[in-house]
C-alpha cells in the first residue's frame, strides 16, 4: 500500500491535479456547468484513476484534506478566474461525516469570495443515510451556504430511494449504465421508468455517458435537462476552458 503513504504528501508534492468535464443544459444547448475530476500523478509519472485511489484515500482519511483542496482549487482556477459560471465537485461521504466540513468550504467561500450558488457538491448514494444522522445535518447546513446538492450514480446504491425520499436534491444524475441499457428492450423500460420517478419527486435529471447522437436524441425526446459524457466532451483541464466552441472543450 504505497498509496496510502504518499496521498498524504500528494498536495505537497503538486502529485494532485483537477481535469473538468462539461455538462451540457440540453434546452438552451449552453454549458451549465463542469464536473471536477482528481488526478493524481504517480512518482513514475503515470496517472492514477480516482476508482483506484479515492477508497485507500477514505479509508485512511486522507480524502478529507484532498477533498478540501479540491474544493479551494476548482474554486480559485474556475470560478474566480470566471471560466464557467458553475463548478460540481464529488464529495465522499466520509468528508460529510467529518466535523467541520461545512465550516471549512464556508472559509473558503469567504476566502475566495465565492458565492456557495456556484458549486455544486456531487454525493454518492452508499451509506445508510437513516443511520447516519451526521450526513443530514453536514447536507442543512452547505445548503445554508447556498450549495446546490446533486445525487450521483443514482440506481446503484442499495439505498436509492430512501436518499431520494430524505434529502431534497437540486439535480440527480442518473448513472451511466442505465443509458448503455436503454438500447436494450427491457432496459429502454427501466430507463423511461426511472426517468419517471425521479423527474415526479421534482428533482432536475443528468443522464451521464452520453456517446453518440442517437442517445442524445433520445434525451431530447424524452425532454431531459442535462446531459454529460464524451459526445459532449472528455474531462480537460482548467487551461482549456472558456472552450472555443462553447460545447466542446
Ligand atoms: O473521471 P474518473 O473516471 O477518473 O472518475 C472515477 C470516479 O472517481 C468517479 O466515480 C468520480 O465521481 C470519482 N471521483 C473523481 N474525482 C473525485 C474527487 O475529487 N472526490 C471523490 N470523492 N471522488 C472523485
Ligand atoms: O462516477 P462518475 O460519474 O463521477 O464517473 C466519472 C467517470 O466517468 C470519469 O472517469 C469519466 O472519465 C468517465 N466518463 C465520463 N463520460 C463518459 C462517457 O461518456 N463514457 C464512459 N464510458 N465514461 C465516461
Ligand atoms: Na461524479
Ligand atoms: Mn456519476
């Protein structure tokens, strides 16, 4: 377990970097927002995929003060220099469960003079939210900060509609499998059903891993708000935006 030893020097030794995918408001065909990525670099030079790093990183807890970098970074490198008006970044539920989360994006609200609208905190349904009081609490209060709060992967947690029916979420984003399944007969069902539930609870839709025009047509048939995936454009870094065509960076 190398890893676990160097995430803790990875901020240090400029190891971590952020990459931003775009997220396309499919009505008004504009960017609405971009999703930050983590990267980290190995010693060797190779990079290190998220799925790989980001459980050793929660297990040890180190995501905590590389979540919190994040948070500072996309901050100062997007908004601040006003490439996009919106930026979404992937909070692990162990930094909602840590004290002082909320207080600590609030300090870097006010040390970038960010307005908290501009974010978007991206969570993954997993935990048994009903016994994790702390999680409901954290959520109150980066929505006092004026955070938007997004689900992430919706369908593949066990707990899918009990997060649904506990937290009011702004946006959720439908994970991708789902999609890749509606060119099937019964996955088109269980897409068009999902789609139903979620939009009736009142909540924004995000269909992710879109590829191709065909499945971009389809969302724009079935009047989906947001889509994101590669067809829209692949995770970049922040140097690349404004893009100059606005929908592919
Ligand atoms: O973009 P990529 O395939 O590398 O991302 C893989 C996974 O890692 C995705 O599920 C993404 O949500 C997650 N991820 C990427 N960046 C972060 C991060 O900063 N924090 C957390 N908790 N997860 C992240
Ligand atoms: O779990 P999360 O949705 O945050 O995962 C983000 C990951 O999905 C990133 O690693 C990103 O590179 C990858 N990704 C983004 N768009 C697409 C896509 O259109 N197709 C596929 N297969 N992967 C994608
Ligand atoms: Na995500
Ligand atoms: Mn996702």
């Amino acid at each position: 377990e190398d890893i676990a030893l160097w995430l803790n020097e990875a901020i240090a030794q400029d190891l971590v970097a952020l990459a931003y995918q775009p997220i396309l408001d499919i009505r008004t065909g504009r960017m609405e927002a971009v999703e930050t990525l983590m990267r980290l670099k190995a010693p060797d030079g190779s990079s290190i995929s998220p799925n790989l790093f980001v459980p050793i990183a929660e297990r040890t807890g180190a995501i905590i003060e590389l979540g919190r970098w994040a948070v500072e970074k996309a901050c100062t490198e997007m908004l601040v220099e006003n490439r996009i008006e919106m930026v979404t970044v992937n909070v692990s539920p162990i930094q909602l469960k840590a004290p002082g989360f909320a207080a600590s994006v609030g300090a870097i609200l006010s040390e970038t003079g960010v307005a908290g609208q501009r974010l978007a905190f991206e969570i993954t349904e997993g935990l048994d939210l009903e016994r994790q009081p702390e999680i409901a609490t954290c959520i109150s209060d980066l929505r006092a900060l004026g955070i938007n709060i997004w689900l992430d992967d919706f369908g593949t947690g066990f707990a899918s509609l009990s997060w649904l029916r506990l937290i009011d979420f702004d946006t959720v984003k439908i994970d991708r499998s789902f999609l890749h399944d509606a060119g099937l007969p019964r996955g088109k069902a269980m897409f068009q059903d999902m789609i139903s539930l979620v939009r009736n609870h009142g909540h924004k839709i995000l269909i992710e891993g879109v590829e191709t025009e065909e499945q971009m047509a389809f969302l724009r048939k079935l009047g989906i708000d947001k889509a994101q995936g590669f067809l829209v454009g692949r995770p970049v870094p922040a140097r690349s935006y404004p893009p100059r065509d606005p929908n592919r960076p």
